[in-house]
C-alpha cells in the first residue's frame, strides 16, 4: 500500500513540478485513480503534503548531494529525490535502506535509463548524513 503511495505521490509531485497548484489540488485530482483503491492514501497525503510544503528547504539539501542544480534535474527523477529526502528527514521509522530501495524501484519503472543510479547515489549521500546511526 505504501509502495502504491509513493507512485502516485511521484505523480503528483511530477505534475505540480510542471503546473504549480496547491497540494490540496493534487490530493483531491488523485482520489479518484484507480490504484488509490490500493494505496495506503492517508501516506500519499503526507507525502504530498509535505513535500510541496518543504519544497524549497528539500531542494537546498538535495543541492548538496548532486553535481547539479535541483532546476537541471530530470523531473521524474527530481520527484523521486525530493520524496526521499522528506522520507529520511521526517519518517524514521521507515528505514533509510527501504526509501533507497523503493525510489530506486519506481525511478526504474518511471525514469529515464539508468536515472535509477542516479536516484540510488544522491540518497546513499543523503542517508550517510541524515541518519549516520542507521549506517
């Protein structure tokens, strides 16, 4: 249920990447997809929810761990990052090397080739500092 929360936050985030909206917008534009039914939908709020809150402070770090700006970044592989990093920052309870794993699964179902090892290398960096205790 959570994997299906993460993509279809990966859709909204991705959409409000190329037509700004508030995060209210997108939670009720995805209540009615057909793989809601599936998803665990009080997470894909949150993870949308935050996201678009914390847009700008996420991409401040996100710049620290990438050779390029976060504006450069493929979009689909910009959503990706951007819900890692919210999901390292504020859900400990999920464990860094499950958000490595599921971005790395749906960047490899959504994004370009091999952005899947690009996804997998900014969040390694990312984790090492967030949570060195996990390590």
């Amino acid at each position: 249920a959570r994997a299906t929360a993460r993509k279809l936050a990966l859709q909204a985030i991705y959409r409000v990447q190329l037509n700004e909206g508030p995060w209210q917008d997108l939670v009720s534009e995805f209540a009615d997809d057909p793989d809601m039914a599936r998803a665990d939908r009080a997470y894909f709020e949150v993870l949308v929810r935050g996201v678009c809150g914390a847009r700008e402070a996420l991409d401040a770090q996100l710049a620290g761990w990438t050779d390029r700006t976060p504006a450069l970044l493929d979009p689909v592989e910009h959503a990706v990052l951007l819900i890692g990093i919210y999901e390292l920052l504020h859900h400990p309870a999920v464990p860094w090397r499950v958000v490595l794993n599921e971005a790395v699964a749906i960047t490899k179902r959504f994004g370009a080739t091999d952005g899947h090892k690009f996804v997998n290398a900014v969040l390694d960096r990312a984790a090492r500092e967030l949570r060195p205790h996990e390590q």
